[in-house]
C-alpha cells in the first residue's frame, strides 16, 4: 500500500467527519451496487402470483419451489452442464495457447514474433459479434453447426488477445535470470516453461481466465446462431427458451436468472485473491 | 528465445486466430464489396455499398445520430467512471480493512449478463410498476420522478449510469492498483515541502495516475464504439425511446437482419468496416499518444 | 401475432438479446417405424407460445400421413429473422419454415430460399389483402401459405364501462366522452404502451385511419397519388396527437407488456391491442370481462371513409427450397391451406385463420373478424412500405414517439416520413 496516499498524520485519521462521511458513502454505493442482484434472488424466491401483483414489493412468502422447477420441467439442469463445458473449455484452451504463445512473445526478439503479438493485440478492437454470417458460413464448412465444440473453439481464439496483452506484459517483468538458471540445471525450453515461468504468471492466468470466463458465459448472440439443437443449448440461450414458452411465470425465471449468475459469483470471489495481487504486480513496476 | 522455438509456442494461438477470427473478418470486410439479394452474394460492386452509407436512408438518419450517441456515449463513461473510479479507489487506498470486500461487492455487478442487467433495471425504472419512482415520491422528490427510460433527454443517461454501475469494478481495481505504484517518498517530499494533501494529490498523484487513465480511455473507446447489449436490451433495436440510444451496432443489426431491403448485407457490412476503422484509428492513436506522454513522463 | 417484440416486460427484455428459444419437441426425433423410411419434416416458427397447440395439431397430420413425422422448432421472435436467414442458407435448415410478411418476405425470397406455390396450391378463393403478405415483389408469385388473419381494434373492459355508466362508443364525440368519463375517474382511458413503438402506427390506425381515408387512401398512396404530406394524413396524426391526454403519464416510458398489464389489472378502460393479443389478455386475468369496438369515424373524415380495421396476414408458413423431402414437406405446406388446418388454427391457437370459411370459435375473434369483414383496409406502412430500408413502420413508430413528446409537430413528422420512405416506387393503377 502507497504511504503516497496515506493522509498525513496517522492520529488525525480515525474520527473526523470528513471521513466517517466517505465511508458511509463507499457503503451506500456498495448497497447501490447489490440492488438488482438482491432484487433478483428475492424475487426467485417469492410465489409467482405475488410477482405479479406487485413486482418489487416486500416479500411475505419465500419458497424454493421456482428453483425446482426450473432445475427440472425446465431444463436448466442441462442449460447449466453445456454452459460449464462450453465455458470452461474455451478458458482452458485459451489459457493453454495464450500462455505458450505468449512466452514466447515476451522472450523472442524476432520480427516476426512482434508482428504476431500486434496481429493479437489488433483482436483486441476487432468486434466479433459482426462477422457472424461469414462465422456461421464457416461453420458450415467445418461442419460444425449446432456443435458444442465449434462454439468453444470459436470463443477460444475471441479470447486470445485480451490473455495475451496481460500475460505478455506479466512474463516480460519476469527477470531472465530464472531462465538462465534453469538452462544451466539442464531444463530445457518446455520444461523450463512448465514448471517455473507459468506458476509465477498464475496472478495473471487467474485475471485472463475470470474476465474471459464471465462474457463467455452469459454470452447469447452466438449460441443463437450457431446452435440447433435444445440439448445443445447454454443458460442464457436456455432461458430465452424459458421465456418464451413459460412467459408469466416470473418467479420461475428470476430463479433461472439466478442460476445463472451465482456460479459466477463463486467464481469470482475465488479468484478475486489471485486477480487483485496479478493487477498490483502488475502495475508496480 | 530461438525463433523457432518462439514459432512453435505461438503456433496454436495463431492457428485458432488465424481460423475463427481473422479469417470470418476479412470475409465480412469483402461482403462489403459486393451486392447482395438476401443471403445470396451478387457481383462486385466496388465502393457503392460505403457510398450508401452517406446519400440513402436510413443512413443519412440514423448514422450520425447512432455517431453522436456512441461518442456522448464515450464522453459520460470517462467523466463518471473515472471521476467515481478514482475517487473510490482514492478513499479505499486509506482503509485496508475493508477495502478487499468493497472492491469485490463493486465490481460483482459485473458478472451479471446485460440482458439480466436491461431487464432488472428495466423494472426499477418503469413508471408504473418500477420502486426507483414510488421511493422518490415518498421521499418527496416528485419532480424527479420521471420516464426514465421513455424520455429521450434521460434514457442515454440511465445507459450510462447503469454501463458504470455495471464496470466500475475494473476502474476501481487498476486504479487502486496504480495508487499502489506510486512511490510513497514523492508524497512525503512534497508535504515536506509545505504542500497540503489536495495539493499533493492533483499535483502529484494524479499526474502519475495518467498512464493508468491512457490505458482506461483506450479501453472506454473501444467498448463505446460496440457497445450493443445494454442499449439493445433497453431500447431494442431501434434505440427506443425516438432513437435516443441507436448506436451504431445496433443500426446495424437493424440493417443486417430487421429490415425488408434485399441488399441489406452489403450495406451492414460496410457499415461494420467503417465502425472497425474508427475503432481501430482512434485505439491506435490513443496508444501512440498515451506512449509518448509516458515515455516523456519517465524519460 | 405481431413480427416484433411482444408483450411482458421480462419476455421483452430476455427476448431482446437473448438467444432463441427452442420449444421442447414433444414429437420423437428419431423415427420409430419398423417399416420402410420414416420422414422428419421441420417447421420453424417465432411463437414458442404455441409449441404444445402446433404439436398437437401436427399430430393430426402425421395420423393422416403415416410414415411423416413432424417437428416443430420455435425461436424468439425477435432474433427470428438472423436464424431464419442462416438456416435457410445453410444444409440444416427447416423444411417448412414460418416467414414474414410484406417487405420483410422479401430478402427471404430474393436468396431463393422458397419455392413459389402458385401450381400447387389454390388461392383463388382467399382474401387477396392477405394473399399480398405472401407474394414476392418481383414476380407477384405466391411463396407463403398465409396463417392467421392480424387486426387491431380497441379492447375494453366491459365491467369498467357499466361501472361508469358507459356504453360502446357510436360517434366520435361519444368515443370522446368515453375517454374524459374514464379520465375523470382516476383511470387510464388508453393503456398505450409507446415505449415500444411499433405499437404507435398501428394504434394510430386504430384510433385515426377514418380521417385519413383508410383503405382509399391506401390505395392512392400505393399508386402515387398522393403521399404522406397529404392534409388528410397530417390530420389524421394531428388527431393522434390531440389523444395523448388520453394515453398513460410517461408513455414513452411503458412497455407493451405494462400496458397489458395495466389493462388486465383493471387500471385502465380501454386497450388498443391485435386479435393476437387476446389470449395473453385472457390467461393474465380470466375473470377480465373484455369487449371490442371499432374507433368510430372521425370528424371531417373523407367522404364515404368511415370507421375501419387495419387487417393482414401473418405467421405465413413456405417451402424451403432446400428442403430434402420437397414431396412430404409440399404436402404438408398444402394441407396447412385447408380448413381442417385452419379450424385448429383457430381453435387451438386462437388466432382468426387465413383460410376462407373458418370462423374463430372464440366469441370475441368472432367479433372483432366480422368488424374487419365489414369494413377493412390494409395496414398500410406494413403492406406498403416496408419493402426497403427503413421500414416505415420504424420510421412512424420513432416520429409518433417525438409526437408524444412534444418534441415534433404532425406536419414535421409526416414529413420525415415521406423523405425516409424515397426507396418507395409506386404501382401502377389499377
């Protein structure tokens, strides 16, 4: 923490006004911050008839009974495994590639090597959702419509720039030295990679996999366009399905809105520990 | 590192790159180029569909109005997410204890997807049925009461304010994590000198916080100038209310697929070449400024 | 049954972003026959509301023809258009999918993605304002099997209008009275829903299409006799503007679907809404005594223009051209032109069928088909001008939004109209 920013005189901190007024604020926005999250898991948990009656009234009665429907009649259960797969094996296979590729960048003073990392960075301004007809023509040809794996694959490489602006920049503060030394233990390159650089850039790995991991997930466009089949489908796909065929019944949807963001949540508080201290390394140079 | 070495660790990322990115976007780029009937592609056409864009309708419309709205759009997100940003990573820098949680309930709207996002706020916001008015009026604030989202003088704000409610977690962490790479002996010698703490912080923090704002503003750009989600799930697809939250992604979608015009994807595609050139110049010249004011800033 | 966003909020906000909707296929997938080849057939649609009505009304079909099964897949309706262009460009695409109507069948028709049904089928004896939604615009050929029958007419609550002491409306200046009664009251007259506007230019025909002359004006405005500068058309949205007291505070700021709800939770009197609206109505609140009028003429309407329902045709369903069974899909595409299709049409679904001599059974269809019988005109932005880009009705909707807000006059509006629709070439009269 920055002395910098410490304000002066360590007595004068705890009781003025002035700063009992900023904290009450911090917390005010904090509660701003939770509002509709609270507002949707309460509503999950009320009747539907009271929903309707009056949407954001105080609850009176709570049930679980919206979670198990959804869970079952409507799908979700199925909605939630396809997102898992898809999700994760896109983080994975982004984090695979973009770390090795970009070791590789940061350590290489080849032309060619550069050229690479710019051509990855320009992917960083590239809009995706606008190519989707050539993306679907091409899937067409690769056969890979209505495909789980095509639909991975594809966020995969939407995920390869943003991983390696940060592991780029991650790997480049590592001090060179650790690789000399390992070279002189008899390492060679891939092992050298493996079992030191990468569990020092794990700040970073955590940072790139939570911030690919949250767009992927609650992505919509693409699983619209490129998958036929229900079974196939992810939980926001699923949900619109839900809609559709269920439209009043709110209570049951808030509880598969729910569904849908929780995992996130637990995912982030998980890797908020690696992402915070990834970030201040990253900037204290 | 050899180079062949490097080429091989780079190999799968550019063959995944190479495949399902910059293969689908040169593709859309030469859509451009061509006519169009429905889904079937035409004969070349050279620049008519780019021309399109600046003589026919709904373009000569809706296009610099979608412009206008992407940049106030830009311009509300960098005045609000870093005047809020820095000031709450600011305060959070002086209380340790709680900063972790703070940082982390900040930034969990995040992690709810926009179309969530556009419908709960949605409900808060409607005249009839939504708490945010009915609190105001019990609170004796009728005036402020308002359609909030079926005006066009308050839905753009009401985009904004929820873009920041919904990112502010990325500003307040590396702007936190900026402060924390400031050096505590450059605030210690300026208060040694006689300076107050305002006066240390506008003259000497924040100017070493401007790299950290650089990157923030290529950023902010970037994702002003796509922005599709949350206007689309507020407004649909035509900007509701009276177009005053169109931009341009949405104009395109609207293009690509809402309208009766057989050459519609010409013309979306244009448009998506054009919206791709602004990004990039303005991301690519923001980065050339931002390198120069840091290299003079070091060196 | 409307082409754009429909009704509930939340329907509406989900719908807008979020994927499709697949309706659970109730129908095996695989075939189970131990003879011979089985067939699958698939229709596509933008109603997921209806999977359980169409499932069981394939049912019936797939009896009568053994060896086909048939399976229905539905899409949200607002991300149809993006998976309809797809599908039918693609090798798994539907075999009889549901299409739009007017200009919006027209980039369909253009990649070649249907097949005409001129010699397959016979039209002759139905509606040709509905046979228009299904024709291309090149060649006048027919590509669709036109659906359901769509109007709008104003809905009200039967128990509201005897409370106050009100009866239905027969002049203007008692359609007038009807309104400032119910204002009076503490209650909404209209329940307007503008923030989605494409319900704008369809309640301006509602309210309005007597003084611009409906079905004659129709007419000449499709021939290029005269366009939307014309005194009677600016009149008309005049008087849609002088209405907006009658509409909810903040409308701009209410979803279709909160209309709905305001009308079903008895706040307001009157809902001007479509025939496909009904059956929402009715499930929110089956105890909703409702009614349906026909706005009456307004005053200094055109001669021999009196009151009116803007009427068409939609939820048409093609033939792919890419369909690999084009025999068992053609014969399905032409059992859905026959008034067994048609009864459960509109028996199961409730919606006022296409297919001439069906009546709906539900008595207020029943109604509002009738009024349209006795006097209709084409939806004019719908059936005319949205051929091109932009759609008028995008244009209409967004400038009667500006009306509402007081930000633009009906003249100026009317204006921007016809300087957004320039793409416009007239027909030749007839």
């Amino acid at each position: 923490m920055s002395a910098a920013v410490n304000l002066s005189a360590a007595g004068r901190r705890r009781l003025s006004p002035g700063r009992a007024g900023v904290t009450f604020l911090l917390w005010a926005y904090a509660v701003f911050a939770l509002l509709p999250l609270a507002l949707m898991v309460i509503g999950s948990l009320r009747p539907n008839s009271d929903l309707l009656r009056d949407p954001a009234g105080i609850p009176t009665n709570l049930t679980l009974d919206n979670f198990v429907e959804a869970w079952t009649t409507g799908n979700f259960a199925e909605y939630f495994g396809n997102s898992l797969l898809i999700t994760a094996g896109s983080v994975v296979i982004t984090v695979v590639v973009a770390t090795l590729a970009s070791y590789a960048i940061a350590r290489s003073r080849s032309r060619i090597i550069q050229g690479i990392e710019a051509l990855f960075l320009s992917g960083l301004v590239m809009p995706l959702h606008l190519a989707v007809l050539p993306i679907f023509f091409l899937f067409e040809q690769l056969g890979l419509v209505d495909s789980r794996l095509g639909l991975t694959l594809l966020y995969a490489a939407s995920g390869i720039a943003f991983a390696t602006f940060v592991l780029t920049t991650f790997f480049r503060q590592l001090p060179v030295e650790l690789e000399e030394a390992a070279a002189l233990d008899g390492a060679n390159q891939l092992t050298t990679f493996i079992q030191i650089m990468v569990p020092l850039v794990r700040p970073a790995i955590a940072t790139v996999a939570v911030f690919q991991f949250v767009p992927i997930w609650n992505d919509f466009f693409f699983p619209l366009v490129l998958l036929r089949t229900e079974s196939n489908y992810p939980l926001p796909v699923g949900l619109t399905t839900f809609f559709g065929e269920h439209a009043s019944n709110y209570a049951v949807a808030f509880a598969g809105l729910v569904i849908t963001t929780i995992p996130l949540v637990a995912l982030f508080l998980l890797a908020t520990k690696q992402i915070v201290a990834g970030l201040t390394a990253g900037m204290s140079k | 590192m050899r180079r062949r070495t490097a080429l091989l660790f780079t190999a799968p990322a550019l063959l995944l790159f190479a495949v399902f990115i910059l293969y689908p976007m040169f593709t859309m780029f030469s859509y451009a180029f061509f006519s169009w009937a429905g889904t079937a592609r035409g004969g070349f056409v050279g620049l008519d569909n780019f021309v399109t864009l600046f003589t026919r309708a709904p373009f000569t419309t809706d296009l610099p109005r979608a412009a206008m709205n992407n940049l106030t759009f830009f311009i509300g997100l960098m005045v609000f997410q870093n005047s809020i940003g820095i000031g709450i990573a600011y305060a959070l820098q002086s209380r340790p204890r709680i900063r972790q949680s703070l940082q982390t309930i900040y930034a969990t709207p995040y992690l709810i997807g926009p179309i969530i996002v556009g419908y709960l706020w949605s409900l808060l916001l409607s005249p009839v049925f939504g708490p945010v008015n009915s609190a105001l009026r019990a609170l004796g604030l009728d005036s402020l009461a308002v359609a909030w989202l079926g005006e066009p003088s308050t839905a753009p704000w009401v985009v904004i304010g929820v873009s920041v409610w919904q990112w502010i977690g990325f500003p307040v962490l590396l702007y936190g994590a900026a402060f924390g790479g400031i050096p505590a002996e450059l605030g210690e010698a300026a208060r040694m000198d006689g300076a107050t703490n305002r006066q240390v912080f506008f003259r000497v923090t924040l100017p070493l916080l401007m790299p950290a704002v650089g990157t923030m503003t290529v950023l902010t750009f970037i994702f002003a100038m796509e922005v599709f989600a949350l206007p689309y799930a507020f407004g649909g697809s035509t900007g509701s209310p009276a177009g005053s939250i169109d931009f341009v992604s949405l104009l395109f979608y609207r293009v690509a697929f809402g309208s009766g015009a057989t050459d519609a994807i010409g013309n979306a595609s244009a448009l998506a070449v054009l919206l791709f050139l602004v990004i990039f110049g303005g991301a690519f010249a923001a980065t050339r400024l931002l390198r120069r004011y840091e290299s003079r800033l070091v060196g | 049954m409307s082409s754009t966003a429909r009704s509930g909020r939340l329907r509406r906000a989900l719908a807008i972003g979020i994927a499709a909707t697949f309706a659970a296929s109730l129908t095996a997938c695989a075939p189970t026959q131990s003879d011979g080849s089985d067939v699958t057939l698939t229709v596509w649609s933008w109603r997921p509301e209806d999977v359980d009505s169409y499932n069981k009304i394939f049912d019936v079909f797939e009896k009568e023809n053994p060896g086909i099964t048939v399976e229905f897949k539905a899409f949200k309706a607002t991300e149809y258009n993006q998976i309809l262009a797809t599908g039918l460009a693609g090798s798994e695409g539907p075999d009889v999918p549901q299409v739009r109507s007017f200009g919006d069948l027209q980039p369909t028709v253009a990649a070649g993605s249907l097949v005409a049904l001129d010699d397959d089928i016979d039209f002759s004896t139905w509606d040709p304002n509905l046979m228009a939604t299904a024709l291309g615009a090149d060649d006048g050929k027919i590509y669709a099997v036109p659906l359901a029958r769509q109007m709008w007419q104003m809905y009200y609550n039967k128990d509201i209008f005897e409370q106050e002491g009100l009866e239905v409306p027969t002049t203007w200046d008692e359609f007038i009275d009807v309104n400032q009664t119910l204002l009076d009251a503490d209650l909404i007259p209209m329940s307007l829903g503008a923030k989605d506007s494409w319900t704008l230019p369809l309640t301006h025909e509602v309210v309005a299409a007597s003084r611009f002359g409906g079905g004659e004006f129709a007419e000449k405005r499709v021939t290029g006799q005269t366009d939307f500068n014309d005194p009677d058309w600016v009149a008309s949205t005049e008087l849609f503007g002088e209405l907006a007291k009658f509409f909810p505070k903040d409308t701009t700021g209410i979803t279709f679907g909160d209309a709905q709800a305001l009308f079903t939770s008895e706040r307001a009197g009157m809902f001007p809404g479509g025939a496909a609206d009904l059956a929402p109505l009715q499930a929110a609140n089956p105890d909703l005594n409702i009614g349906v009028f026909q706005v009456p003429a307004a005053p200094d309407s055109p001669e021999g223009s009196g009151a009116t329902t803007a009427n068409w045709a939609d939820g048409n369903f093609g033939l792919s051209s890419k369909s690999k069974h084009p025999e068992e899909a053609l014969a399905l595409i032409q059992w859905m032109a026959t008034p067994e299709f048609g009864q459960m049409v509109a028996d199961d679904i409730k919606q006022i069928s296409a297919v001439p001599g069906v009546q709906p059974s539900d008595p207020i269809l029943r109604e509002m088909n009738e009024l349209a019988n006795a006097s209709g005109s084409p939806y004019l932005l719908y059936s005319g001008f949205c051929g091109g880009s932009p759609c008028g009705i995008t244009t209409w909707g967004s400038g009667l939004q500006e009306l509402l807000l007081g930000s633009k006059d009906a003249t100026t509006i009317s204006k921007e109209l016809e300087e957004s629709v320039s793409w416009f070439t007239p027909a030749p009269a007839q």
